[in-house]
C-alpha cells in the first residue's frame, strides 16, 4: 500500500492536461483516482509522472439542451443526484448510484470510470444502450468516439495515448423507457451481472429495443440478438424469455468466470438480468 | 443504592475518544528516530530459498539495513504454546524470516529498514531471491493421501497430530443399531478475521539497560512478553516492557505471536534505532491467521421418533503451513469437547486429523472451534428432522438436556460439566418472537406463488472463560500455560478508583463494564473509576482477551478484589465509628452501623482514612489496594436459539434474509447494550460464513481473495434489523453470575442461516449447498434439484 515515487503535476485546462501528456511518456491521469491510486498503492502501475486534471472545472458541468452533456469530471455522486440526469435517463442515474460506496462516488468519476474500462464496471453498459457519444481531446485536436466503438477490450479503449476524455454526450431519449438492472459482486459491489434496457414502445409493442450487458463479458456489449428478437414485438413473458435465451446464446463462450459467479451462472444470469431490466423499463 | 449500575445500558466510557480520533493506535505512533521495516514475502506457498541477494537494496539511498533469516539463526523458532492434548504434535514454527524453506505463500524471507517506509519499500523490490519451487497442496484432506507434497520431514503425510475424544466403539456400536443414519460430507470454510485494524509493531531497544519497549496490536500483552523473552529470546522477562495501544478489533487473530513482533524487536537492537512495521491489507490477508477450515464426515443415527443417538465426526483441520501460536488446541478442545451442543447425545466419537498444507497459518478466529462444532451438530439435528420429516423446533426439544439435569457432564468434556441452562425456554421465547406458526402458514402461501421462505434454527451452547488451569493446562488438554486472569483495585485518598488488569480491551468496553462492577460494588459514580490494562508495566499479569472470558474470569479477579478491599473498609469503618466489626455493614457506598444508616463512613471518607493513616485500627496497612488472582472452577456454558427467515430467489440464486431473532442467554449481563453490540457484530459474522466470507486458494497455494475487493465481509445493507431477546440463567460457576458474549452471536448465527435456505429450497428437492451459499452455488444447487 506504499506506491512508487512519482512526479505530480495539477493542470489547469484540458490543454495543458494534452500538452504535458504529449511531453511525457510515462505519465497518466488522475481524476478522481478511484481505480489509478490502488493500483499505485499495490505498485500494480508504476506511472513516473501523475497529472492532476481533478480541478478542471469545466469539465465538472452536467447540462441538459438539446442533449444532455455530462462532463468527464462529474462524480458518481453528482450523475446519481442530478435532476436533469434523472429526468433525461434515469437508468444512468439508477447506475451511478449502485457504484462502489458513498465515498466512491463522492470520488469517482465517469469520465475517469469509462477510460479505465473495467468490465464489470456501470456506466459503459448503460451509455452504450443510451447511444451516447463520448468526446475526446488530443494533441491533434478534438474527435467523438460513439459509446458503442469506445469499449474495445478488458480494460481497453478507443482512446488514442495523449487523448484526454471530455464529456459524455447523450441523445435526446424522451419517449424511450429506460431501466438498468445489476446483480452486484458481494465485495467489490461490481457487476457481476449489469443489464441496461432502452426501449421504444408503441402501445404494447416494442419499436426498438437496445440492449446491452456489462460484466459477464469482456467489455459491454450490445445484445443484438436478443434486439432482434423483441423489435416489432408485444413484450410478454413468451417474447422476454425468448431474447434472453437468444442473448444467453450470443453471450455464450465469451462469459466470464471467476470464484464467485462462474461462467455458466454468468451466462444464465444475462437472461435473468435482460428480463429484470426490461420489466423494470415498462414499469 | 437507588439504582443499580450492574445490568444498566450506560454508555461506553472509551467512546469519546475512539469517535473523536484522539485514540492512538499502532500506527499513529511516531518515535523520535524510528526507522521503517518492510518485510519481502514468498510469491509460493511451497519453496526452497536457495539464494538471496540483497546487495541493489542495501544500496538504495536511505536504506539502514537488509536482512534475511541466516541473519537470525540465533533468534529461536517461535513457540507453539497449545499443542492437541495426550497425543505427540509434529510441531513446526515460524522463525522470524524463514532461513532455507517457505511453507506458504506470503511467509516473510526478507526484511528492508529504511529512513521511510516508502524507500523500504522500494529497496523490496530490488532483493533477488532463488526460489527452487516445490509441489503444492491446499487441501486439508487431500494432504493426508498418499503422493501428496511432504512439506515437513518431521510430519509423515502432513499430520501435524491425530487426536480424538469421546467413546468409539459405543458410537460405532450405537450407528449400527440405529433405525436412521445420515452420513454428510460439511466444509467449514477458511475465514479471514479482518479487523479494521492490521497489526503492527514498534520496538525501541536501550543499550544502557538492555531493555526492550515493544508496541504491538496484542490482545494478550503479557503472554506476548513471556513468549518473546523466555522461548524466542531466551532474556529475562523483566527486560522487555509490552505495550498494546488502542487495538483495533482483534477477532482472535491479534492473541497470537508472530513473527514479525519477534523480528522488529530484534531489529531495533541490530539498527540501534526505534523500528515500525506496519501491515497492509494485502500483508494482513496473507501473513495474520486465518479461522476455520475443516473437512468433516459426519454421521448421525437417530430412533424414528427423533431421539438422537449417536454422532460420529471425522474431521481434517487445515492448519496451514506452519503451526500459529495455539492452533493444535482450536480443532481438538474447543471443537471436538463442544460436539454434544445442547442435546443430550449418548454416544458421541470425534476423531480430528490437523493437518499441514501449504497455506496461510490457521488459529482462532471468533467462536474458535465452536463454530465448527455448533455448524456440525446443528446440521446433524436438521438432517434428522429432515429425513423423518419432524418439525426443527420439535426435534430440538425432544433432544434437549432438560433444565433439571444440570450441572450436565456430556460426558466428552473431560470432566467438566455445563454448569447451568434452561434450553427450552430460549427456544419458546424465539418461536414467540418469530411467530413460528404465522411464518409456516406464510411460507405455505408462498410456495403456492412460486415463493421460497424458509426458517432456520441454531439451538447452541457454547464454552466461555475456559478453565481451570488444572483442567486446560498440560496435564489435562494440553495449552501451555494457566489461564486464569488477576485485577488490583486501588481506591485513591480522593476517593477515585483505579483498576489495573491483565485483560486486554480491543473494543468489548470492559473500561465501562469494569467500572460498572466498581461502582455497584464501592458505591461510587461510575465516572469516579478508571481502568487501566494493555502494558505490562503498571498492571498484573494476565492471559489476555479471548474465547470471552474477560467478564467471567477478568472481572471476576474484579470483584474479588473488591470484596477484600470492602472487607478491609468495613473494619476500617468500624474502628471510625467505633463500633464492633459485626455490627458494621458495607452498604451502598457507606460503612454503618447495623440499624443506623446515618452513623455511617462513606468509601471516600474511608479512602481518606485509609490513605492518610492518622487512625488505623492496629496492624492494619494504609490504603485500600488489594489484587485478586481467579482461576475459575468451571467454564461457562452460555446457550440460545436462533432463527432466521429467509427468502431464495430461485431464478437468481440470491438469498434474501427477511428477518433475525436472536435469543441469547449469557448469564447475567453488566451492560445490556455493550452485549447487544457484541450480539449484533457476532451474528453479522456468522451470516457472513454462511453467504459471502471464504478464503480460496488455488491449487498453487495463491489466495485468489486476497483483497477486499475479491474477499466478501458483512455489509449492513445486507442485514436486515436483528431483533435480540434474551433469557436470563445465572452461571452459578462464579459470583457474577455472568458466562460470556463475545462469540455468540458467530457461534449461532452460521448454521441459522444455512438451515433456513435449506428449508426454502425443499420443495426443489435441495439437501445441501456448501458455504458460502453464494447465488451461483444456490442457483446450481437448484438446477441439479
């Protein structure tokens, strides 16, 4: 629990965070520090130089016109608590606020949460199902990264070395139903399972549903099958059944394992968790 | 006195200063001139250190010293002062760093000093060490079979001891005969204590005196200064001084000593500076021992109308890689002496294999073999009503040891006996409070919808204060020492009141439990009482705190002391108010005239007197002080019924409990709230083994839940409001009537909850799930259905 010596460094804009990133090699981010200190504390990493961008204030704001814009500096706890959140996609703020304890998410934050890419982490699933846009800065300028492209692999992003992430962009989803739905590891309070349904409904039947699972795979993914299965659909108990086996087969061998929920629980989960999240979103 | 303080809920007098940080705990400790250890640990649970090279870390800036065991082969092995009674132990210790093999993965090779610790830490990583890899073995029983990895040459097949207790051939005879036998296989699974506190230690040597001041997260100072000076150090005991500050929790796995205590106090000596070493998670899951761990076949045969007949137990207790401080004792005493629990067993036989595997090292842990056996017979009772479809509650009752029949010699205890209990009565005021004929009706209703409640039962006993030294000692169960506790009571010319004793509080509040049994007794204000312990130096040798004796042994050396020092008040008062010693009484905090409460001393008056000397009564010494040693004749048996509800998703797994009762009955109770907190921690504890905690290595001997984040430990989110009653048997083996309630709720709790998921999950054809009952287990276990 004694990191390594490191260099500190606070920058004041999202510029002089790209510059000094760009000058060294060996250097990372601290935001909120959540998942980067204890890996310095158990020497995990090893990063010669930390450039502080917690104090960054615009990158804090959370804004609803038009889309609803969250910066990469918002805590857990301010997505979790925010009005315009609530109101704009619930199930982002249902999310948040299942991460970790109360102090994480006074500490976390979603910008750094989605770089470090854990894969049993909330918000990718969620702003993957909302079709988020998530916006980054680099040395050579600014890019938008679609939610869905940005998770690439366990711990592993679209972000280019040098990219410092912006803010969560989030479509207009009025009219949607939305709802989230976890089956939290007992320690970590990580998913073990995490299901985010986005659905448009047109009476009882189902326009478009998006759904994706956090958790039991590598990195979120959407569950296209299962997609397939309910658009056009009246969603009833037969059709609920019938995507989460079709998603329980599209998950299949890429399921996770480990000592609490091995891969066969995980994979049967998928089709538990999509039904839960689904009724959760109708209501 | 108008009211009494004995058995009132006051409130905590240590609390100020633990909620407001200004205790200090180990490592708030600064010297002036400390230097900072580090400690290398083995990556393998089963090596041959070939080589080490140290020179890149010797070279580091700031770097005071680098170590390694070959640097202290004159430092001896550490002591193992419980070793399993009447049989021959294949004892192996740890030395301070282990000079030529590695037993388990986290074992400590090599020590850094450093200006910092940062820089030790750093200089760590730069110590080369050749490792010739050997073979591993986790598995208690697995070890026992031929072929598996020897990890010492002196323990053929890894059998540290074979101990057993009670009659074979009745039992095996009694199984035979019986008219239902159920033969299960029950893991009891390693546990990690986890206090909030790690341990730590700090030692300062003095070249002119030769003297050591050590500062450890001890729950047993005393036993740690005898145990470093007279078998690690070979020094005179009155050269090292041990200090244990604020501690914070202890579990059981603060009594023993370890390695790292012996090797920072001799690096203060070879550094000539005050050393610190202080654990970190990581370090504290692997190197501080672990609870539990037991493989067990169980046999228990019973007559059709539920009598009980006969139980037989086999059981493999890993006791890691190197034998902890008391671990033999855990597995054999506390467990197999227990396994009759609260029912009247005819014929009981418990054979135990302890066990060396090449994992962290196994000792007591809250409960201490109780559990175990608790978890055992708890079980065995519900497999029994299970299979003859009986009611738990009624199958209970009809095993019952009725209230008549104590004292009660289960006949397995050595020659103890439980020394009082009314089992029936904590169950009927459980079942009331649950409303156990409601929940069926519920639990009915529910299975109609798809639902699955159930209701769990743990009937317990258990054994608290263990003595007498005659009977726990060498000759009879085989711990290494006595165990009985002292206490000196002064009562200062102003008339306030200083206790001194050899127990140790890390959290149990005897600060306020003790000066409640002062004031009751002297008739003071409970604020006019301080209790003081945890040094050696100041106050009189004790055993320490654990295995819940402080109330039935510590505070009994109290009271004891107490009664001289009313004794001696009383003739003092006499002489004062120049009356005969007969005609005086002690009472509510005045010596008086038997008939004339208002010619009367009070105890400050009296102190007063005392202290200054002007008027004694002849021969008499000034000053009320006086110091009791008490070694009990009998241990405490305190005893209860819990029940929990639970609710089974089937579709997920996940357990859901709805509600907790809890009955204790511990004997009389000083401060009814200080229990409800002990019962309250217990019980969250014990619900953890049965749904989330476990210890798991992989075959290497890695611990795959070495953090917090992979290691499940009760959250209150998870529990619901445990609704606590108590009923109240005074424990007549001492004269507080008290037994003890430190563990009970652990004890209980486990074996409550497995019970109630079992019953849910009957209607789906589920007998069994091992712990923890993890969602992915249940949900498998419903499948398989």
């Amino acid at each position: 629990m004694y990191p390594a010596k490191f260099d500190y460094y606070r920058a004041n804009s999202v510029e002089e965070a790209v510059k000094l990133l760009a000058e060294n090699s060996d250097a990372k981010l601290l935001a909120g520090g959540h998942s980067l200190i204890p890996a310095m504390k158990l020497r995990l990493t090893q990063p010669a130089l930390l450039i502080d961008i917690g104090k960054i204030d615009s990158l804090k704001n959370i804004k609803a016109n038009g889309s609803l814009e969250i910066g990469a500096l918002a805590t857990h706890a301010r997505v979790a608590a925010s009005a315009d959140v609530k109101k704009w996609f619930p199930a982002l703020a249902n999310a948040a606020s299942l991460i970790g304890d109360q102090q994480v998410r006074n500490f976390g934050t979603i910008g750094g949460n989605i770089a470090h890419a854990d894969p049993a982490s909330d918000p990718p699933t969620v702003l993957i199902a909302a079709g988020a846009t998530i916006h980054v800065r680099g040395a050579s300028g600014t890019r938008a990264i679609a939610a869905e492209d940005f998770f690439v692999d366990l711990f592993t992003t679209a972000l280019e070395p040098g990219e410092v992430v912006t803010k969560i962009e989030i479509p207009n989803l009025s009219g949607r139903k939305s709802a989230y739905a976890k089956m939290s590891h007992p320690a970590s309070r990580y998913a073990i399972v995490g299901v985010c349904a986005v659905l448009s409904m047109e009476g009882d039947t189902c326009k478009e549903a998006r759904l994706v699972v956090g958790g039991a795979v590598a990195h979120a993914t959407r569950l296209s099958e299962a997609e397939a299965v309910l658009k056009g659909k009246k969603l009833d108990a037969a059709a609920l059944k019938a995507a989460a086996d079709a998603a329980i087969a599209q998950v299949g061998d890429d399921a996770m394992g480990d000592i609490t929920a091995p891969a066969d629980y995980r994979r049967a989960m998928v089709g538990q968790y999509l039904q839960r999240a689904i009724q959760s979103a109708l209501g | 006195m108008a009211s009494r303080v004995f058995g009132a809920s006051i409130k905590r007098k240590e609390d100020p200063r633990l909620i407001t940080g200004e205790a200090k705990y180990l490592d708030d400790l600064q010297l002036p001139g400390m230097a900072h250890a580090a400690i290398l640990r083995s990556p393998h649970a089963h090596a041959r250190i070939k080589s080490i090279d140290t020179s890149a870390a010797a070279a580091v800036p700031g770097v005071l010293g680098v170590f390694t065991g070959k640097d202290f082969m004159d430092v001896n092995p550490l002591p193992c002062a419980w070793q399993a009674g009447g049989v021959e132990n294949h004892v192996n210790t740890p030395r301070v760093l282990e000079p030529e093999k590695v037993t388990f993965t986290g074992a400590g090779v090599a020590v850094v000093v450093a200006e910092s610790r940062y820089i030790a830490e750093d200089a760590l990583q730069l110590i080369k060490v050749n490792y010739e890899v050997l073979p591993a073995v986790v598995d208690a029983q697995k070890a026992t079979q031929s072929g598996a990895p020897q990890i010492h040459d002196n323990a053929p097949n890894n059998v540290c001891m074979e101990w057993s207790c009670g009659d074979k051939a009745g039992t095996d005879k009694a199984l035979g005969e019986a008219e239902v036998v159920i033969k299960e296989r029950v893991v009891n699974q390693r546990l990690i204590p986890t206090p909030m506190e790690t341990r730590g230690c700090i030692a300062q040597y003095l070249p002119a005196t030769d003297e050591y001041t050590v500062w450890m997260t001890s729950q047993a100072p005393h036993v740690m200064r005898l145990l470093m000076t007279a078998f690690v150090f070979g020094i005179p005991e009155t050269k090292m001084r041990v200090i244990s500050p604020q501690v914070g929790g202890g579990f059981g796995a603060k009594i023993f000593l370890y390695p790292e205590y012996c090797l920072v106090t001799a690096l203060s000596k070879k550094i000539g500076r005050p050393v610190k070493w202080a654990e970190t998670r990581s370090e504290n899951y692997v190197a501080t021992t672990h609870g539990r761990d037991h493989i067990t076949e169980l046999e228990v045969g019973a007559k059709r109308d539920g009598t009980i007949t006969a139980l037989r137990v086999n059981t493999y207790a890993n006791l890691g890689g190197i034998l902890s401080t008391i671990a033999p004792g855990i597995p054999t005493t506390l467990y197999g002496r227990l396994l009759s629990g609260a029912y009247k067993i005819p014929n009981i036989y418990c054979h135990v294999w302890g066990v060396y595997t090449n994992t962290g090292m196994v000792d007591a842990y809250r409960g201490a073999g109780r559990p175990e056996a608790t978890f055992v017979v708890e079980r065995a009772v519900d497999m029994v009503a299970n299979q003859l479809s009986m009611d738990p509650a009624e199958i209970r009752r009809k095993n019952f040891i009725p209230s008549s029949a104590f004292p009660y010699d289960p006949k397995i205890l050595n020659g103890l006996k439980y020394d009082s209990g009314d089992y029936d009565k904590a169950l009927g005021k459980a079942l009331e409070m649950v409303g156990y004929q409601d929940f069926r009706k519920a639990q009915a209703d529910a299975r109609q919808q798809g639902r699955y409640l159930g209701i769990g039962f743990s009937s317990y006993i258990e054994m608290c204060g263990v003595a007498p030294s005659a009977w726990i000692g060498l000759p009879g169960e085989g711990w290494g020492a006595g165990l009985w506790e002292s206490a000196n009571v002064r009562v200062h010319l102003t008339g306030k009141v200083v206790v001194t004793s050899g127990s140790q509080s890390h959290g149990q509040g005897h600060e306020t439990t003790t000066a409640q049994i002062v004031a009751e007794e002297l008739g003071v204000p409970v604020e006019d009482v301080i209790v003081q312990h945890s040094d050696t130096l100041g106050t009189p040798f004790g055993y320490g705190t654990y295995g819940s004796r402080s109330a039935s042994v510590g505070q009994v050396a109290v009271f004891n002391s107490l009664q001289k020092i009313k004794e001696k008040a009383k003739k003092l008062g006499a002489h004062l108010l120049e009356a005969a010693v007969e005609d005086v009484v002690f009472e509510n905090g005045k010596v008086h005239v038997k008939g004339s409460p208002d010619k009367a001393k009070t105890i400050q008056e009296l102190a007063g007197a005392a202290a200054l000397g002007y008027s004694l009564p002849a021969g008499m010494e000034p000053f009320l002080d006086d110091t009791a040693y008490y070694d009990p004749p009998n241990c405490t048996f305190p005893f209860g019924t819990h029940i929990c509800i639970v609710e089974v998703d089937a579709g997920t797994g996940q357990i859901d409990i709805k509600r907790y009762v809890a009955v204790d009955d511990v004997g009389k109770v000083i401060n009814p709230m200080i229990v409800d907190g002990q019962v309250h921690g217990g019980i969250a504890q014990g619900v953890a083994q049965a749904l989330w905690e476990g210890a798991v290595y992989d075959e290497n001997g890695q611990l795959l839940t070495g953090s917090l984040m992979d290691y499940a430990l009760p959250r209150a989110d998870l529990l619901p409001s445990f609704e606590v009653g108590r009923t109240e048997t005074p424990s007549p083996t001492n004269p507080l009537g008290v037994k003890g309630a430190g563990e009970t709720g652990t004890i209980a709790a486990t074996p409550a909850v497995v019970n109630a998921v079992l019953d849910a999950l009957k209607p789906l054809g589920v007998l069994h799930i091992d712990m923890p009952m993890t969602p992915a287990r249940v949900w498998q276990a419903i499948q398989k259905g």
